[in-house]
C-alpha cells in the first residue's frame, strides 16, 4: 500500500475524481471497501443509541444511491459511482444487508422517539387538566359550603 510521509493510506484522504482515477484497482477497491464498511459502522452506532440519531442526515443514507454519494471528510467516508459496490448480489452483499438492518434500527429509535415525545406532551396536558378540574372542584366546594351557610342562617331563629 502507498503511504504518504506521515505513514497514512494514499487513498484514505480526501480526493478529487482525477486523483480517484489514478489509484490503482486495488487502491480503489480498498478505499470504497472501506469507507462503506465505516458508514456502515457509524449508522450501527446510531442505530444502537450510541451516536445522536441527528449526527447524520438521513439524505445521506435512506437509499443506495444517497448512501453511494455520501462523503464526510472528518468521519473519512468517500463516495463511490459503481453500484456494484452496494449491489445485493455484489462481494459486498453482506454489508449492504448490514445497511438494511442499520436503517431499520434508525428507523425504530425515531419512531420511539417520536412516540416519547407524543407521550410527554399528553402527560403535561392531562396534568393541566387534572389542575383544572381540581380547581373547579375546590370552587363548586366553596360555593357548596357557602349556600350550606346560608341555609343554615336562615333556618336559625334571630334572638
């Protein structure tokens, strides 16, 4: 493998087409190997409730095609433009099926999240309703108590 001064991958760095195009087969193979094997990793994570779920757009993955284009410089995950690549019949298969599940898992926390939040907000209303109906009570009992005093005043005789 060629490296650079620092000991890093050629290939394991930001590159334009040109500098793609010029990579050796096996260069490339490796580079789109392993960044998808890295997207695939971080949407696990996200999957798994170990990374945000808004770390990471899901424009960048929903499809093969978003997840094919998808490149972040700082997580070092690079595009690719051979949908082989993500084929489900390719030599990737096994990370593709890695992606399908990644997605569902993704998919789960938002729908629990959502639903988390969907609880909150009919706890806090039932909770102001609850207060509310606990003052109409208190203020039918304060009138109940005052119309008992005055029944009971006019029933006493005036000395």
């Amino acid at each position: 493998m060629l490296q650079d001064d620092d000991g890093k991958a050629l290939w394991d760095r930001p590159l334009g087409p040109e500098e793609v195009f010029r990579l050796s087969p096996a260069m490339k193979a490796q580079r789109t190997k392993t960044s998808f094997e890295r997207k695939i990793a971080l949407l696990e994570r996200i999957g798994r409730g170990e990374a945000e779920l808004g770390s990471v757009d899901p424009a960048n993955y929903r499809t093969r095609t978003a997840l094919r284009s998808w490149i972040d410089n700082r997580e070092k995950l690079w595009a690719w433009v051979d949908p082989n690549v993500d084929s489900k019949n390719g030599k990737n298969a096994e990370l593709l099926d890695r992606w399908e599940a990644a997605v569902a898992a993704i998919n789960r926390r938002q729908t629990k999240t959502k639903s988390g939040a969907d609880l909150q907000a009919l706890l806090a209303d039932k909770d102001k309703r609850i207060a509310s109906l606990e003052a109409q009570i208190l203020d039918l009992m304060a009138q109940l108590y005052q119309v008992q005093k005055d029944a009971v005043e006019k029933q006493t005789p005036q000395r």
